[in-house]
C-alpha cells in the first residue's frame, strides 16, 4: 500500500512535529511519502518528501497512491492548501482542531478571492439561519466577530467544510468523534494523540529532585487567555496560605496577546507581597526541560479547549508529573487516575485540588507515575494500527459516500430543498444496496 | 463526429420534437457525422417525480460521444464537456404558464420547492452548455428574461424543401393544419363571410376532435359558404399538400399564441406564398414582416381585408411571394447553418 | 398489449443487446402489440455505476405501458408493477469473471464495495420481476449461484432467419465475427497450420483494433498461409456473410467461454451447415452435439485442424450434421413465437 501524508512540515508545526512522528511509524507498514506545500526549512525527516502547489501537475500523481491522509488544523498558512487539495482526491482526514473556524473564515474572508457572501452561505448550510446571521453580523460589525470568541467558533466549528470529499475521519478524542459521526456519514475513529516514543526515551519520568523548598507550579505553552493563567494568579492572589506554598512559573512566548501579557505582568507585580510569580516568557529547548524536570505540578487548565488533542499534554504526562486540567475535551478521556481534573471552568474546585496536591507528594508521585505509566502506552505504533484500519474501513466506504456526496452535490447545485420526497426515496430505496 | 441528439421521450408519444431530432440525426449523417437519438424518459406527474428526472439527467453518463445536442428539460442537464442546446424549450410550467391554467404543478409549499428547483438548476446547468441555440425568438427571451442566458436563434428547415414549388397563383387560400381550436380554422372561415372577392378557401387537416370539426362546419353552413370554403378533414399525404401549397395565391396560418413559427410557415414561404396570421399567433411573426412577405392582422375584418387585396392585385402577389422566399435566405433557414453551428 | 422494452447500451457500439432489442421490437410489432423502447446510455466504469444505477432507478416509466421486458444489465433498475425480464447477463466483472484477468474492478477496498454494492443491487432489484428468463442455460445457471434466482431459459431466434438457406458445400470452412482476442481467430489460423486436407480457412469480420489484426496477418506469412486461409478484416453485409455461410462446408465458431450460443451458430443451423466449436467455448455447447449437428474439439491447433479436415474428408457426414442442425432449432423450439408468449405470459 502506497499512502500520500499531507501535512505541514514547517519547523514551528506541531503537526508537521505529529507527521514525522506517526508517519515515520506507519512507514514501517506501508510505503509512505510526506507532501507539503511550505517553503524550507521543513523539519527533519528521513521519509520521502514531495513539495508541492496546489493546481500543479504533481497532484495528478495523487490517483496513483492507495491513500491520502489530510492533516487538518485551523491555522490558514499551514492548512490552506492541504484542504484545496483534499477537494480534488478525497482521502482520509486527521482532524487536529475541534474548530477549523479559523482557516475558513481566513480562507473566504482574506485574499484575492475573499467573497463574503460565501461564508454567509456556508454559516447558512451548515448551522441554518442562525448561522447566516452570526456571519452577517460579524461582517458588518455589529456584533464582536464569530472568529474573536472562542465560545462562538465551537458553536459555529466549521470542520464540516474540511470533510466535504474525507472517506474517512481520524480525532482525538472520543467527544469530537461522536460530534463528527452526528454531522457527517462515514466512518470516523477516535485515537489517542501518541505520545513520541522519541519524547517517552528524551524525557526523565523520574520523581522531581526532593526539596524542602515550595512546590513549583508550572505552565507551558503560548501565552494566553485560554490558558487561564491569570485565573490561576488571582487564585493564588486570593489564598495567601496556599501562596505561600508555591512558586509559579509560566513559560512560554507571550508576545501574542500583548495587552493580556502586559494586564498579567501588572497584577502579578501590584501583588508581589504575596505572589511568587515568574513570566519567563519563551526559553530555550534545554532550560524548558531543566524547568518541567525540576517542577512539581503541571498547570494545564484550558478552557474552552479548542485543540482535537495536545502534543504538549502528552510532554508533560510523560515527565511523570500530575497535570491539574479541567474535565473538558480530551482532557476529560484521560483515564481519572492518571490526571487531576475538576469540572471545567469550576476554579473553588480548582483551587481545592491545588491545595490538596501541594500537601501531599505521595500522591503527586502516584498520579505522576501512571501518567508516564500511561504515556508509554499512547505510543506511534498503536495510532498507526488504528489508522490502517479505519484506511481500510474508508476505503471499503468510499464508493457509497462518494456516491452518496454526489448525489448531494446535484441536489445542492438545484437547490433541491431537504423536505422534498426525493431524499428519503433514496434513503428508502437505493440507499439499501450500500452498507455504510 | 460522434453527435448524441439528446432528447425527452413520453413513452408511445410522438410530437416535434421527435421528428425534429429524426431529421437533425438523418441530416447529421449526411454531412458526415456519426448520430444516434439518445431519448431520457420523463415523467413530471406527479410533480415530485420532476425532481427525480431531473437528478437522474445529471447522473447519466454519456461516454464515446465527441458532442451532445440537447433540446429539452430535463434531458439537458446530461453532463457531458462539448454539450450544445438546440432549445426548444425550458419547463413552461415553471415560468410563462405559472400562473396559468396550464401551471400543472400546484402552488403548494411543495409545488412552490418544485419550481424553485427547477428555475435554479437551470441557471446553475444551462451554463455547462458551450453554446445554447433556440428554435425560436421566444424561446431565446424567456431564457433570458428567466435564467439570464444569452442564446442565438437557429430556426429549424424543412427536412427536405426541394419538392416545394410555386406553380401558379390560383384563385384560392390554402390553410394546411390539424383541425382544432387553436388552430381557428373557424376564424378563417368566418373571414370569408366579408371577403369580396372571389377567392375561395382550402381548409386540409386531421380533425383533433369530432367537435373540431362540427365547429368549423356550423360556421360554414351558418355562413352559407359551402362553394367558398371546402374543408379537407384527414390527413393529407406531401403530394397532395405539395400540389395545394403550389397552386395556391397565398397561405392562411392563424395559431393561438404558438412558440414556434410553424412549419407551414415555412412551407408556404418555400412555395413563394404570402402568409397570413394574426398578430397574437406567435412565433408566425418571427417570419411573417405586415406588408412584406405576407400580412400580420388583428381580427376577422382584416383578415377579409388582406385575402382581397392578394385575390384582386396580382403583381403584389408575386412580389410577396418572392419576399417569402427570399425570407429563408435571409434568415438563414437552412440544415448547412444547423449543421455548422451544432457542430462547430 | 402496449409493452416497452427497455435495455442499456454504449453509444455508437452496435452490440449484442442492441440487436436482441431491435429484433424483440419487432417481433413484438409483428404481433400487434403496441412497442416503444427505454435504452438508456450506461457506462461500465467500476466508479461511476452506482450513480447511472440510480439515474435509471430515478426514471419513472411506471405507468407508461402495460408490460416493461428488461434486456441489458442494469435496465432491470426502472420500476414497472409488470416487469419481466430477459436477461443477457450480469455485469460480469463483478461475477464470474471475478479472479480472471477480465474482471473490471479492482480488487481494492473500494472495488470490494463496489461489487459489493452491484451484486445488493442484483439481489434487491432482479426480485422486483415477475418472470426471469434468460438468454442461455449458463446465464440460468449464474442466476441460481450467485443470486439464488430461477430464471427460465429462452433462446433468442434470428431476426431476420430467412436469408440463411444451404447452397451445394465448396472447400472451405467459414469463421464470421469481429475480430478480437477472445473471439480466438488466432486459434483457427494455428489450426490451418495443422491441416492435412485441403480445406480452406476463410475469416471475416472488423477488427476491434488494427492490434488485434496483426497477429494473424504475422502467423500467415510466416507459415506461408495465403492459399490456405483468406482474412476479410472487414465488416461485411449480412447479405454477404449469408453467401458465404450458404457456400461454406461448415462454420466455425471458437470464442473462449461465451455465454451464449452465439448468433453464428443459429446462421449455421438455418443454412443447413454444421458448426465447430470448442469444448470450452461456453454457450455453444448447449445447443451443439458432437458428431450430430456439429464437432465439439480440444480447444488446440491440432484437434480444431482435425476437425475442419473430418469435414472436407466427409462432405456427406457434413451435410447430414447441417441437416441435424437445422432440426435442432425445431427441436429446441428456438422461434419468436414462444419468445414472446413466454415473455408477455
């Protein structure tokens, strides 16, 4: 079996990170080649890797390949040609985004061929009235845009768009599966984001050096409000016993949202007398490690969560240390004893489960050692049989979601309303000869 | 060329549309190419089989043929990347006769989605056509006015004009067609009631009904024009319409509201005869020029009127009547223009 | 009886089904029954079937006449409350011919569905006719196996039997048909490599491809055969091909697993002249008895060689054999009478 990967493969990808990973794995099954569309520097790789435009000849090749598989995100840079060319040879989607939002609204809104009406119809096809009138109102600023809000985009996701020729869907978690497998009609599969078996051997799973000193508290990641960390500051602001057990460090680049960064760097400062803060901003690979190696509780209370599944999380379970995160999106499929989580959003609980893990290191190093425990299981090779198989299960639907697609299509082109016979005397009828 | 001619078919019925693609295969082949008559059954009762039909067009594939010619709804949907439209014409159900007695498809909410269908997917489709020609002016407005398409007009020839002939300009009006009430042969009859001349009228045609005929016989007697009027009521085979066309002084055609110009029309006009119509006959007019090459008129009355004026004054006669043929060289009316443009 | 007879077909390519629709009709009309056709253009493309599957479902002709005889493959889909059908065969590809280098779809995940999807349809659709019958004993057979339907064997008679009459016997066997590789003209020319007597070889008939010409016209030279066998790659005028089946001491038809019996041998039969065939040949094997109304050999050179010699050597053998075929159409009471009285029965 030969299998085309797209994906993008520029050094900041997390995905293209996920690519050489998984599919270096898959390639030892099957014959794989990596296509990506970003100019250089690409991340290192030792699979063979097609550059490619879209529209150019190259694709053509495509009809060749058993298998296409779609890496899909919400970033338009990286994912806008990945989901041009996904238009013309259906394949198998990865989907890494519980909203693709962002790169469609970019894609219709921004650029030569923006249409504004486009986005107002697909608002429309897919979430009704509502949805059109969510468009319209964002575009003529009368309300604060769809896309600013990360509670609007999961109303109003979009990943429909991204599956218009998928044969099949791969997410991270089982929530988003049940949400795919509601909206759209072929196989869909849930697997666990690996952890790399490159990460597993890199990483020291080891207790933290013993201390007597506070216990560190740590964050890591981009720097921004759907982390929470300023809930977690005013937390700590608020309980000065617990204060006073802890340190908390936040790393990550925190030049994205300057006037959040700059309302957190204030508060943290106006309650230095009791806060033991520090906004490291980003670090370099080898002080990042010595920071995660040396901290006691990861902090990781996203929300909403907006991600199919988090690279990141994985790192940070596979130190062996407790993750303190809310119960919502894949977060909340973790086996329960292997993170700390409380119920989305809920900081009392939050705060409650903090104080109980600063005082008891047993229990850190319990929770910790399943979460590597966990880790070494949630490796590249069980994700690839997984994937083979839900490939294999695609490709047996492929004919009857294609047919099924195009027929759709000419009833779309013609407008041909829902509540029209003609659907369920398909459905009745010759529906019945294809086992979806 | 491969040329699919891509038509409607009602199971056991034959009309214009038949015949026409009958001549268009016969005359494809004998400019050289290969043609076959592909025919799409439809069906549009009830009218949510209309949506059927035209879903089932678009799924057909039409493979090893270089070109396809498609003339009606739904068959003109067919997906094929050299499709040209000789249109004789959308569903009128959906445009000019909604609104009409003849709107078949009722103004329910379903109805309502029907046509809405309908009146989209021929703006969506009718643009994956490379060229869209009509049969008729008519036709080339509605689609314009209701799908925003430009078209070109091709009328249609006679399959073969060779035999039509003008042998003398006789003391008679000759008014060949299916006997029925749109046709009006009444109405002629009734013309000659005031006619002062001597000119007599052949009426020749298949009554459509017993009471076609008793009609047009009552206005006869009624008018006691039975030396004036003879009425020929069935078929008549080429030669006798041929010896008739020839020796007639002109030719009465007077439709109510017709879409295409009618081939008796253009039979007369190839038997260098002045056509006279009415100015609500329809797609006469597209041929017929008031004064030129025949007369348009408004009612019975001048109807007398213009059957005099040809019956007493002999040159203009002849000098409508050889504005008539010239008609069909202007006009392009001619299988070598059809065959070029369908192929081209 | 207002009947349509409705079948599929591939533009410009006159085939076998084309014909039995065209001679149906007739024969229909010859009967007075009031006769109209639905043949629907099909392509047999793998990946665009399941969609022209549901075009036809879509066509409604359901009140359009009183009896709907389906003939090609997947003509059966139109939906008629009186619906026969004559079936001609599958779609191969997804049956029999499966596991040999004729099968159509891939052998992918998504070929796999596909017939799948084709043989569902079959076993939903196929049910919906009152009466099934078929063109062959083989065809019956594909039916039982493969969908678990009984179908009624109906031979399809000539269209047109009348201009096939015997003449006195010349030298020379005859092999009319296209020319194409499982027609196998290739193995007569073989054969006439192998004779003994003197009897010619004579083969007509359009080539599918000039490929398909080459190798014959190569095996002729090179075994110095211009005498022995003569190559009318053309088509010819079935005017034509009744003289020389009339002239012929006997006919050849060899085709590699056929379903039917072929018109050929019917030509044969009705000009009184015996048929040779293969013994893997197929369909002909159900009408044609070795030693009776024709020869049945090993499908090699030498035994096919062999048999045409048995025919030049025993000219009055032959002549009785033709005899005996033109009473076999009698005997399997091959005539459009029972065609259509079976089939609006």
């Amino acid at each position: 079996m030969k299998i085309a990967w797209f994906t993008p493969l520029a050094e900041r990808s997390a995905i293209g990170e996920f690519s050489v990973h998984v599919a270096g794995e898959l390639a030892k099954f099957v014959e794989v080649e990596l296509w990506a569309s970003n100019s250089p520097p690409l991340l290192d790789t030792e699979l063979a890797v097609v550059q490619y435009r879209p529209g150019s000849t190259e694709l053509s090749r495509l009809a060749q390949y058993d298998a296409v598989v779609y890496n899909m995100g919400d970033y338009l840079p990286f994912h806008d040609d990945i989901h041009t060319v996904s238009r013309e040879h259906p394949g198998v989607v990865i989907l890494h985004d519980r909203v693709l939002h962002h790169l469609f609204a970019g894609k219709w809104l921004i650029g030569p061929d923006a249409s504004r009406e486009l986005y107002v119809e697909r608002m429309r096809a897919y979430y009704g009235e509502r949805g059109a009138q969510a468009a319209r109102l964002s575009l003529e600023g009368e309300r604060r845009p769809v896309w600013e809000s990360d509670e609007e985009v999961l109303s109003y996701p979009l990943y429909e768009e991204g599956l218009l020729d998928a044969i099949g869907v791969i997410t991270h978690s089982e929530g988003q599966a049940d949400d795919v497998r509601a909206r759209w009609v072929g196989p869909v599969r849930a697997l666990h984001l690996p952890c790399y078996s490159e990460t597993l051997h890199e990483v020291d799973g080891g207790p933290p050096p013993a201390s007597a000193g506070p216990v560190r508290l740590l964050t890591v990641g981009h720097l921004n409000p759907n982390k929470q960390v300023h809930r977690v500051v005013e937390m700590l602001a608020a309980d000065p016993e617990l204060s006073a057990q802890v340190t908390y460090t936040i790393v990550g680049p925190d030049d994205g949202f300057k006037s959040y960064v700059s309302d957190l760097r204030r508060f943290v400062d106006r309650h230095a007398d009791r806060l033991n803060v520090e906004i490291l901003g980003w670090q370099p690979p080898e002080r990042l490690d010595q920071l995660m190696r040396q901290a006691d509780i990861f902090v990781n209370l996203r929300h909403p969560v907006m991600e199919g599944s988090s690279a990141s999380l994985m790192r940070q379970l596979a130190y062996g240390r407790p993750v303190l995160c809310f119960g919502s999106g894949f977060f909340g499929e973790l086996p329960g004893e292997a993170v700390v989580r409380v119920p989305a959003g809920d900081f009392v609980a939050a705060s409650a489960a903090l104080r109980e893990l600063v005082g008891d290191r047993e229990r850190r190093l319990r929770v910790g050692g399943l979460a590597r425990t966990l880790m070494a299981s949630y490796n590249e090779r069980l994700y690839v049989e997984g994937l083979l198989e839900l490939i294999e299960q695609s490709r047996r639907a492929a004919p009857a979601i294609g047919f099924l697609g195009a027929v759709a299509r000419e009833l779309g082109n013609m407008h041909v309303d829902s509540q029209l016979p003609i659907y369920d005397e398909i459905a009745n009828d010759f529906a019945r000869i294809l086992s979806i | 060329m491969k040329v699919a001619i891509v038509n409607n078919q009602a199971p056991f019925v034959r009309g214009g549309a038949e015949l026409l693609a009958e001549w268009l295969h016969d005359k494809l082949e004998e400019y050289g190419h290969q043609a076959e008559i592909v025919r799409i059954p439809f069906q549009w009762n009830p009218p949510e089989r209309i949506i059927d039909h035209m879903l089932s067009a678009r799924l057909i594939r039409l493979a090893n043929v270089d070109r396809v010619i498609a003339f009606k709804f739904p068959a003109y949907y067919v997906p094929h990347e050299s499709k040209v439209l000789w249109l004789l014409h959308q569903f009128r159900q959906a445009y000019d006769l909604w609104g009409t007695p003849y709107q078949d498809i009722p103004a329910t909410p379903t109805g309502h989605r029907i046509r809405e269908a309908i009146v989209d997917a021929d703006r969506r489709y009718l643009q994956e056509a490379k060229r869209i020609y009509t049969n008729s002016k008519i036709v080339g407005h509605r689609l314009n006015l209701y799908s925003g398409m430009e078209s070109e007009i091709l009328f249609p020839p006679l399959l073969d004009a060779a035999p039509y002939r003008c042998e003398e300009y006789g003391d008679y009006f000759f008014f060949p067609s299916r006997i029925t009430a749109g046709k009006r042969q009444h109405l002629a009859a009734e013309a000659m009631a005031a006619v002062a001349s001597s000119a007599r009228l052949i009426i020749a045609g298949q009554p459509e009904t017993d009471e076609d005929l008793r009609r047009l016989m009552s206005v006869i007697k009624e008018h006691e024009l039975e030396d004036r009027v003879e009425v020929i009521p069935r078929w008549i085979d080429d030669d006798e319409k041929l010896r008739l066309l020839a020796g007639a002084r002109g030719v009465i055609y007077l439709p109510f509201g017709e879409d295409s110009y009618g081939y008796v029309t253009l039979e007369a006009f190839h038997a260098r005869k002045p056509v006279i119509t009415f100015t609500d006959s329809g797609g006469t007019l597209e041929l017929i020029e008031d004064g030129r090459n025949g007369y348009v008129v408004d009612d019975v009355h001048d109807l007398a009127a213009a059957i005099d004026r040809l019956t007493e004054d002999g040159s203009l006669v002849e000098r409508m009547g050889q504005a008539a043929l010239d008609t069909i060289d202007e006009l392009e009316i001619s299988w070598d223009r059809v065959i070029g443009c369908l192929t081209q | 009886m207002k009947v349509l007879v409705a079948s599929t077909y591939v533009p410009f390519i006159d085939g076998g089904g084309r014909m039995i629709v065209r001679d149906l009709v007739r024969a229909l009309r010859e009967r007075d029954h009031e006769v109209d056709t639905i043949e629907i253009p099909f392509l047999s493309a793998w990946d665009t079937m399941l969609e022209q599957m549901l075009a036809i479902r879509l066509m409604d002709v359901s009140e359009a006449a009183d009896t709907l005889v389906a003939i090609r493959t997947p003509s059966y889909l139109l939906r008629h409350p009186n619906k026969r059908l004559w079936f001609i065969h599958h779609h191969r590809g997804a049956y029999d011919l499966w596991d040999t280098p004729y099968q159509d779809i891939p052998a992918t995940p998504e070929g796999l569905a596909t017939r799948d999807a084709i043989v569902a349809a079959d076993n939903l659709y196929l049910r919906e006719a009152r009466r099934i019958f078929t063109n062959s004993q083989i065809v019956a057979d594909r039916l039982r196996e493969f969908n678990d339907l009984q179908g009624t064997v109906l031979y399809p008679p000539l269209g047109a039997p009348e201009r096939f009459v015997a003449a006195p016997a010349e030298d020379y066997v005859f092999y009319p048909c296209r020319i194409t590789g499982h027609k196998r003209q290739q193995l007569a020319v073989e054969a006439a490599v192998k004779l003994s007597t003197d009897v010619r070889v004579v083969i007509a008939g359009a080539p599918d491809s000039p490929e398909q010409l080459r190798p014959l016209q190569e095996l002729i030279d090179e075994h110095d055969l211009q005498d022995r066998v003569q190559l009318i790659a053309r088509w010819i005028s079935e005017e034509e091909k009744a003289e020389l089946i009339s002239r012929s001491l006997g006919v050849l038809y060899i085709p590699f697993l056929e379903d039917s019996y072929g018109y050929v041998t019917l030509e044969a039969f009705h000009a009184s002249k015996p048929v040779i065939t293969c013994s893997d040949s197929g369909g002909t094997l159900e009408i044609i008895e070795d030693g009776v109304n024709g020869l049945i050999t090993a499908p090699d050179p030498s035994s096919l060689g062999a048999a045409m010699d048995r025919l030049r050597a025993d000219p009055q053998a032959a002549a009785a054999m033709g005899e005996a075929g033109h009473r076999t159409l009698e005997l399997k009471d091959i005539s459009w009478d029972r065609v259509v009285a079976s089939l609006l029965g």
